[in-house]
C-alpha cells in the first residue's frame, strides 16, 4: 500500500462522513430526463447471481472507533450497513439507490479494513451524531412511531446490499460519497490531489433538480478579510471585489485553486474557511459583503445520493448506478471476495 493510498484514505472518508442525515435534503420527483447509458461492461444482478446463486449476506464485524465517545466497537456488518444506510439516505429514497448505497459503505469498509489490518481499529465515525453510521438505537429516536416502517425499508436493502462488494482489481473498492454534486462528479485528483482510476469525474443531471442543490452564504467584507488574513492572505482590505476573481475551475465546475493576496487556496480550503456546502462555488462583492452561491454538497467525489436516488427513479439498478458513478469497478458477490 503506497504513501499516497494511505493518506488519502483518511482525508476522502473524514470528508465523506460529514454529512448528516439531518442536513440531507428533501427528494422530489425530477422531470424526466435521459440516464446515461450504462457501461458496456454491465451486469445485470441476474448475471451476478447465476455465478453464486447460494450467495447469502455477508458476516463479520468491523472495528470501529467512536470520535465522540473514544470508544472501540466491534460492529456487525448488518449493522453498520444499515446504520450506513440510514445515517447517509434514510428510508425515503429508492430502493435501488438505498442498494447501491448500501454497497458502497460496505465496500468501502472493507477497503478499510483491508489497510488497516495492523491497527487498533478499521475506521472511525461517531453514530451519536449521525456521522458515518448510526445504530438501531438512535434510529429509534430518529424515526419514532415510524421506526418499524422506515427500518424495515432500511434492512430490506441493506440484506441485499450485503450480498455484493464492489471492486476494482479483485480487491474492495474506496466507494466514497457524498450529498449532490455540482451536475457533475469530481475526480479525486481535483479534490485530494491524488488519483484513483474509478474516482473520475461522471454526469449527473439529476443533481440539479434537488431543493438543495443551491445554497447561498452571506458575509461582510470585514468578517471574510479576518477570515483570509489569518490563513496568510496579508490583505490590506482594499478593492475586495477583487479578492475573490480570477478563480481556476476544474473541468467538473469546482473551484480548484484561487490565489488571494499573497495566499493560494484550494476550492476545499475556501469551503472549510467559509462554511460553503461544496468547492462549486461563485462569490460576489456588494454592499460590503461577500455572497457565495454554492451548487452541491459534499466534496463532490464518488456516488451522488441524490443522482443515484435520481437515477433509481428513472428506472436504473443498483448495479446500473454503481457503474456510473464507479467507472471501471465491477460487482462480485461477497463470498467470491479474495
């Protein structure tokens, strides 16, 4: 395992985690649109399952530290994949994006797993807080008098989600995720500076008919030049509606670098420094402030929920999305897994 693997592993899956089922946006039906074709390599689950047809959900566990209690739990793989589930999409998205959501967790996980074989722990989220999973438990919570309906949903995908890995080379690929992206998919190397072969950038129109797929933040000169001064920007706070021109945009739409003064940063280093939704981002300077108009959520890598919840719509498989969103990755039944 390179340097490169290693590290982007805890910057793609700490970024992929913060998003919270409460922060997550409102489905409503897209108009009707054409899906991108599926790849030439796609399979259908019949075909995936002719090969193993005794092919059953996967056990085990997962070792995983808890970043608000610091402490270390052996989690089930149901349970985590439908902690997954609901912590990430919740019970009110399609059925096959809910599949395909629930493959992409569990792969991911047991990428993790694979890596840190040698460590105290496979990975590490905090389900107190929605963040990375949740349990049954605070799903109760969540769901109240509704709590068997939703979980029901929750696990009937989940079961079959456990099923199926996601690989690339035979091994259990890093499935990452977020929110919405920007109309299209961001590649890794955009993003975190390193590539990944099935972390490419792909369409996905079904973003865009989202609530949340535009936000907008507001801030005073004053406040923003605090902000950029104390990361090195060395501005004398004079012409701010230049601060923010002249910004290099990846071929996705996000904002790759933007240099400020004396600083460069990153589209991400701008998001986190000003509380943006994603790094597709324009700002405008008037009447003394700054407004952001943000497209997305999320770091804008991997499999699109609400895209996938759109494709699921249009008629797509789980295996159909995961092709789109993972170019190059193919589904294999658990127990066929190395």
């Amino acid at each position: 395992m390179s340097k490169f693997r290693a590290s982007i592993i805890a910057i793609a899956l700490a970024a992929m985690f913060f998003i919270p089922f409460s922060a997550m946006p409102e489905i409503e039906t897209p108009p009707e649109a054409e899906n991108p074709p599926p790849p030439e390599n796609s399979s259908s689950e019949a075909e995936i399952q002719e090969g193993n047809p005794m092919a059953k959900p996967a056990e085990g566990t997962f070792r995983i530290f808890d970043l608000e209690t610091e402490e270390l739990s052996k989690v089930s793989f149901s349970d985590y994949v439908k902690g997954a589930i609901a912590s990430e999409m919740g019970a009110d998205f399609e059925q096959e994006a809910l599949v395909a959501q629930g493959i992409a967790a569990f792969s991911c996980g047991l990428y993790q797993q694979k890596i840190h074989f040698a460590a105290d722990y496979d990975f590490s989220a905090a389900p107190g807080q929605k963040l990375g999973y949740i349990t049954e438990e605070k799903a109760r919570e969540i769901y109240g008098e509704k709590f068997d309906e939703k979980w029901a949903v929750i696990s009937e995908a989940a079961e079959k989600a456990l099923r199926y890995v996601l690989v690339y080379d035979g091994e259990p690929a890093l499935a990452v995720y977020h929110a919405i992206s920007c109309g299209r998919t961001e590649s890794s190397e955009n993003a975190w500076s390193g590539a990944v072969p099935y972390l490419v950038s792909v369409e996905s129109p079904g973003d865009k008919f989202s609530p949340g797929y535009e936000s907008t933040v507001s801030l005073s000169a004053e406040n923003a030049l605090e902000i950029l001064n104390k990361n090195g920007a060395g501005l004398s706070g004079k012409k701010p509606e230049e601060w923010f021109s002249g910004a290099e945009m990846t071929s996705a739409g996000y904002v790759d670098r933007i240099t400020i003064g004396a600083a460069t940063f990153s589209g991400e280093r701008i998001r986190n420094l000003f509380g943006l939704r994603s790094s597709a981002f324009d700002a405008e300077y008037k009447n003394g402030e700054f407004i952001f108009t943000v497209r997305g959520y999320g770091h804008g890598v991997g499999l699109s929920q609400v895209g996938a919840n759109y494709m699921a719509k249009e008629g797509a498989t789980f295996e159909e999305i995961l092709m789109h969103y993972y170019p190059g990755t193919e589904i294999i039944a658990f127990d066929e897994l190395k």
